[in-house]
C-alpha cells in the first residue's frame, strides 16, 4: 500500500462554550510512503506524531490537505493501526485475541487458527494460546498485538509507540522479531517513536516533527545493509545517522 498526504492539516476544536481556541496540531504536512517502505516519525512529546497517525489511518478528518491510501494490487487495501496501550480484548484468549482481525472478516475458525498458531509459536506464545490477558507479561501483551496485526492481513502498518511500555531487553527482541515479519511480507509500515535509536534501527527513512504545530522538519533516509541485528547500533553510519536526527530535533525545538 502507498500513503500519501498532501498539506496536512488538522485542528481540534474545544466545545462551544469552553471559550478556548482551536489548536492546531499538526499543520502542512505532506509525506509519501512507497509500497513496502518502513518509515519512521519522531518528534517532541506533544508534536501532533499520534495525530498524524490517525488521520493518515483515517479515524482523523483532516481539517485541510488530502491523504491517499491506495494499491495497485488490491484496490481494497486496508491498513491496520496498532496502539502503545494494550489494546486486547480482556474477555479473549490469546488465539482469539490474536485472530479476532480474520473473524471479522469472515475467516472460519480452523483456518484462523491455522493462520494465527505458527505466528504465536514463533513468537514465543506457544504455551499461552489459552490464557487471558491479565495472565500475561506487558511484553507478551504487545507480542500478541503485533502479531494480530500481521495474521490480519493488512496492507499496511501504522503503529503508534508499540514498544513505548516495555523494558531494553523486551523492545530489543520485539524490534527484531519485526524486522524478520516485515523482510518476509514488505508491508507499508509508519511507525511512530521518541526513541531515536529504534528509529535508525528499523526504518528505510526517519522524518522529524516540530513541537506544535507540527510540521516535518528533516528527513533522513537510513543508508544501512539489511538484515540489522544489534550489532549495528555500534557501526558509525548508525551513529551518524543518530547524531543528525539528534539536531535535527534540538535546532526544531530552539527556534520555537
């Protein structure tokens, strides 16, 4: 799927009588994600990165500017938002949790659980395709919700801080286990961080975001081999490519 947004922007408006202005939160952006791209966008708290997320899913009606979805394979295509608070079903099991995306869309279940099975095994959830959400570890939360995302059979990926909750070790791998679905299947992925290092690591490019309004700044494309494992948080290229994320950010944030 390719994403495009063409002068991008959005305002919330408060209620009637609340006597506040309209905020602008994010303001002229236009940004073209290729088919099969991982594209990342980082910025200050508050910077509209969220928003620019719903409204390229289109759960947000722009308040100006176009934003375009489409394939050429697949004029159906549909891309699937995962969030950074755990978004699963408290009353579902870990296999129905994991293929509730197939359900809906008409899936019976043997071959859901066929397509769902060899995702969570490799996952490492083998054992836990019966247990409830509440019996499990934020980290083998959000394992379920990546992996729903997948069996759901997307065109695209828009993922809001997925690994904003866990701890070094759980993000490492959940990075990794990413970068090995998305070289296999080459889905469109926007991926939204503060951290800047998962930025390098995963993406084709990385765009920067002013505080609010926000507007893209900077771009950099990422100019490291694939498959990265965590060895190349140490190569200078990924370092390089950091630092000038880095002030990118701090030169956007000074002239506000």
């Amino acid at each position: 799927m390719r994403i495009r947004c063409t002068d991008l922007s959005v305002h919330y408006r408060p209620g009637q009588h609340s006597g506040q202005r309209s905020v602008e939160a994010v303001q002229d952006v236009s940004l073209d994600v290729a088919e099969g791209e991982f594209l990342s966008i980082v910025g200050p708290s508050g910077c509209g990165k969220s928003t620019l997320l719903r409204t390229l899913a289109g759960l947000i009606e722009p308040s100006r500017g176009t934003v375009e979805r489409f394939s050429e394979d697949d004029p159906a295509a549909r891309a699937y938002l995962v969030f950074q608070e755990n978004s699963l079903f408290p009353w579902m099991t870990v296999l129905d949790n994991a293929t509730f995306g197939l359900k809906m869309l008409g899936v019976d279940s043997n071959s859901r659980r066929d397509a769902a099975v060899p995702l969570l095994e490799r996952f490492g959830l083998a054992g836990r395709l019966a247990n409830y959400p509440h019996e499990l570890s934020v980290g083998m939360k959000q394992r379920v919700a990546v992996a729903r995302a997948f069996i759901s059979r997307p065109q695209a990926l828009l993922m809001d801080e997925p690994f904003a909750a866990l701890d070094w070790l759980s993000r490492m791998t959940l990075q990794q286990d990413l970068l090995e679905l998305w070289r296999e299947e080459r889905k469109t992925v926007v991926f939204v961080t503060h951290d800047l290092e998962e930025a390098v690591r995963l993406s084709d490019r990385v765009v920067v975001m002013s505080p609010q309004p926000g507007r893209i700044v900077a771009e950099e494309r990422i100019e490291l081999d694939r498959p990265r494992d965590d060895k190349v948080l140490i190569e200078p290229a990924f370092v390089a490519a950091k630092d000038r994320l880095l002030r990118a950010l701090r030169a956007s944030a000074a002239v506000q």
